[in-house]
C-alpha cells in the first residue's frame, strides 16, 4: 500500500519529506478537553513506516487519548497529527471513513460481535464499507489463515478462548490492509502465555510491513522484545528509544 | 450501491423483527393514522361530490301536492316564467318523477320497494332554473305563495351552504385530530427507531471503528422508518380496500341520489396520499431519532 498525498491535506506549512513517508507524525500536539484537563502537552512523535513501537505509561498518563487522536476520535487542540500523509484535523467529516479504513484498531475487550461467528465479526468489517461479497470472501479467508483460525471460522466469540478472540479482532483489524495497526493494550485481559501469542502474531504482521503501534503495561513483554519504547507521563512524552519498560540507567 | 442497498434493507428488517413489539406498536399506530386520513379524505370527497352534484342541479324545486288541476300548474308555471331571474322552467309529473327514481335504485343497484307497493309516493315538481345562480329574487316566495298547489319549495343553496358548513367542520376537526395523531405517530416512530439504534450501539461503534461511512451507519434505520411506515400504509390499503364496498353503499344511503362512490381517481389518490404519508412519517421519525443519536 503506498500513501498518497491528497491535495486536500496538504498543509499550509507542508511537512518534511520523511513525515509524508511516516505512517505516523505527531508534531507540538497537545490536548485539553473543556473540562479543563491537559491530556497531551507538546507531544512529538514520528513512527516511520514500518516500525513497531511499545506505548507506554501509567494509567491517565495520556495514551487512550493518544489512540482517540489517530482515530479522529477526538481533534487535537493544538498541533498536527498525520496519518499515512494526512493531516486528521483538516480532514472532512465525509473522509474520516476513509482514513479509518487505513488504520486497523485492536482493543483490550476485543469489541467483536457475540451473534456473529468468526467469519462473519472479520467480513462485518468489509461489509460495512461497501465491499462487495463475492470480493469479501477472499480477503476475510486470507487474514483468518493470517491469525490461525481458518478452523474456527465457524465459531461464536463465546465459544472461542480470549486469545483466538483477540486473534479474531485482529483478523478484523487487518481486513483493509491497514497502514498501520494500533493496539490498545491487545493482552491486558490474557494470560501471559496466551499474551506472547498475541504478541508474535503482531510482530508477524509488522515483518508482512504493517506498522504497529501497541498502548500496554506488560513490562514483561516490553522488556524482552527490545524494540522502541515511547513512555507518556502526564501527558508529555518522557522517553523514546529502544529498550525496556522501566527506564535503564 | 446494490452493496448499501442490499446491506440497508438486509439490517433494517433484521432490526424490525428484532425489535418487534414496538415495530408492531409503531406500524399499529401508524395504520390508525392512515386510515384517519384516508377516512378524511374520502368523506371530505363525497362532500365535495355532493356538493359539485348539487350545485349544477336546479336551484329551485317545488314539490306539488298530488291531484292539483293541470291549469292551475300551468298558471304557476307561467307565473314564475316571468319573473326577471328566471331562466327556464320545468315541470316534472309524479310518472316522470317515479320513473327517474327507480332508475337511480336500478343504478345502484338497490331494490326498488315501489314496485311492491304499487303506488308512487313520488311527488311531481316544478324545476326552476336561474340566470345566476344565487340570485332568487322572488321565485321562492311566489312559489310558496301559491299553498293550494305548492308542498314544498327546496332552495338549493340551503342544501349548498349546509354541505359547505358541514365540509369546514369536518375538515377543521379531522385535520387537528390528524395532527395529534401524527405527533402520536411521529413519536413512537422516533422512540422505535431509538431504541433500534440503542440496540445496534456496539455494531456502531464497531461500524465506526473500520470505517464505515455515515451512511452505512444510518441509512438501514432510515430504512427501518420507512418499512414501518410502508408497512402500515399497506395494511391500511388492504382494510380500505375490505371496507369499500360497506362503506360505498353507506355513504350513498346517507347522500341520497348523489353518486358518491369509489371511483378510480379518489382510489389512486388514497393509494398516493396513504402511501406517502406512512413513508413520510416513517423516514422523518427515523431521520430525527438518527440525527439526535448520531450526532458525531
């Protein structure tokens, strides 16, 4: 997938060529919600593509507001935030969608559908975008052989164990062939077994070209895979560089 | 666009049958303001046929006793012949008159009880015609002066100033008690709609999440609007359409002699009105219901 530039995003100020080949630019972004709460302060964050970086931080730290931030959840109040080239603020409402489509996101509570099965929670994500069946189809059996449940297809979420859950939410998050896939801590409510699963399918992913960007508290994790580490800490961007969960001195 | 259309049409009957004792309750009460409407219109019609019916009739009728002398009618006749206002007159015998009757029960198809009592009850007339209509003058005095031979005079504008009253109020009361009912509709429609959509939250916030545009997101409970809306326009058609015949002899019982009936052009104007107001009302409940919900 390449990232086009569409005239409209073009900013006023254009970015530096190595921000448009990012999957993701954070510049001076900061974020006050009207009640007054300073979520992110001057946070600067470039993820070239391709990369796979650790989120992390203490609870309130800012990182669910991050994640809103590069899903247009939420507009920064200050500051410019692009995705695969686009800046999100000036981006009209009609293509939100759009750029949605780019990004593949993957949550704690793994939100599938419990009357769907498998199959269906992963086409549901295509369906709702207007692909036709007939090319569905293809696409939903590839990224279910992708994450391993090829077999389990057939299955209820109730049926299934947290892991293939969340394996089946990543399934759903890779259905658009994202740019880049964000993670909401994917392992907070698996066991640690079950967690380095996830993980590797993750990383699997990210070697196929997939940028990941993954919120957690699993230090253990963090620490091992030695891979970039972004810290938040009340709002602010505290550390950036490849190591453990803790800071070594 | 066959994709959204199968997907939208797909999910807002999957959420009418999922959600179905308020689908039913709103689809009820939509077919209750349906048939109000239709019911309006068609009473509001038949008055205005009556009306129409009245107005080109002549304007004046004398109904004469039975047994009067020819000369004295002739005498009335010429009497009346002369006054300024008048533009012709006509005399109807009591053969003539029974013989018009029974051709109107024969065209409606009623049965004729004069044939069975071998008498004819019908009275003859003298038939005044106006040069303007409105403008009597003195024609109805001169014809009730003359008591000997005159029964009773009918002024055709009594009966038109009575069915244009009768009109107003009916048209005035049916309108507010349709406005009520609307407000009725168009509110159980929103709260249905409503509650769909609070059903479907997870879907949609899922649906948000991958991407789906807006109208993916809302249309299928526009739709669902619609269907009930469609829904209760056809139930209403189908009771209409069991009730016509009842209330096509009803009403000509009660209108004598005018031909009030259901003809094709009042048909294809209930077919239009019931169906666009039921769909109206549904999409504009679902509309509100969807805009408030999904305002980001």
């Amino acid at each position: 997938m390449t990232a086009t530039l569409e005239p409209a995003a073009v900013t006023s100020r254009p970015p530096e060529p190595d921000a448009l080949r990012a999957s993701l630019v954070l510049h001076d972004v900061s974020m006050v919600y009207p009640n007054g709460k300073r979520a992110l302060v001057d946070v600067d964050l470039v993820v070239p593509r391709g990369d796979f970086v650790f989120l992390v931080g203490p609870s309130g730290a800012g990182k669910t507001t991050l994640i809103k931030l590069l899903i247009r959840d939420v507009v920064a109040t200050t500051g410019a935030v692009l995705l695969a080239g686009q800046d999100l603020a000036r981006l009209p409402r009609r293509q939100v969608p759009l750029i949605r489509r780019r990004i593949g996101i993957v949550f704690q509570d793994f939100k599938l559908l419990p009357t769907k099965t498998v199959r269906e929670n992963v086409a549901f994500a295509l369906e709702v975008t207007g692909t036709p069946r007939q090319h569905a189809a293809p696409v939903v059996e590839r990224v279910l052989a992708l994450v391993g449940l090829s077999g389990q297809a057939e299955q209820r979420p109730a049926q299934l164990s947290g892991g293939e859950q969340q394996r089946t939410a990543i399934a759903r998050a890779m259905v658009h062939d994202p740019e880049i896939i964000i993670a909401d801590e994917p392992t907070g409510n698996l066991d640690p077994l079950i967690s380095w699963e996830i993980l590797q399918l993750l990383l699997r992913i990210n070697e196929l070209g997939t940028t990941v960007l993954m919120a957690t508290h699993n230090a253990e994790v963090v620490t091992a895979l030695r891979r970039r580490v972004v810290a938040l800490e009340e709002g602010r961007v505290v550390r950036d560089e490849v190591g453990g969960y803790h800071r070594e001195y | 666009m066959l994709t959204f259309a199968a997907f939208s049409v797909r999910r807002a009957l999957q959420g009418l049958w999922r959600n179905r004792v308020m689908s039913l309750a709103a689809t009820v009460t939509m077919v209750l303001m349906l048939l109000l409407l239709a019911g309006l219109l068609i009473v509001l019609s038949g008055l205005q046929a009556g009306l129409s019916f009245v107005e080109q009739k002549v304007d004046v009728q004398a109904y004469l006793y039975d047994g009067v002398p020819q000369d004295r009618v002739q005498a009335l006749i010429a009497q009346v012949e002369a006054l300024p206002e008048v533009s012709a007159v006509t005399y109807t015998t009591k053969a003539q008159a029974l013989a018009d009757w029974q051709a109107t029960l024969r065209a409606r198809g009623q049965q004729d009880f004069t044939a069975v009592t071998g008498t004819n009850p019908i009275p003859a007339s003298i038939n005044v015609k106006l040069r303007e209509p409105g403008v009597y003058g003195t024609v109805v005095d001169v014809l009730q002066a003359d008591t000997a031979v005159v029964q009773r005079v009918d002024e055709t504008q009594q009966v038109v100033d009575a069915l244009i009253t009768i009109t107003n109020v009916l048209r005035t009361i049916g309108l507010i008690m349709l406005v009520m009912v609307g407000l009725t509709v168009l509110f159980i429609v929103v709260n249905t709609i409503r509650m769909a959509v609070m059903a479907r939250a997870d879907e949609i916030e899922i649906m948000r999440l991958v991407g789906a545009s807006d109208a993916f997101i809302r249309w299928p409970f526009i739709f669902e609007g619609l269907f009930v809306g469609l829904i209760g326009a056809a139930v209403t058609l189908l009771l209409l359409g069991l009730a016509a015949g009842p209330i096509s002899q009803f009403t000509s019982a009660i209108v004598a002699q005018v031909p009030v009936g259901f003809d094709q052009q009042l048909g294809v104007q209930l077919v239009g009105l019931v169906v666009g107001a039921g769909a109206l009302m549904g999409g504009i409940g679902a509309w509100i219901s969807v805009r408030s919900y999904l305002i980001r």
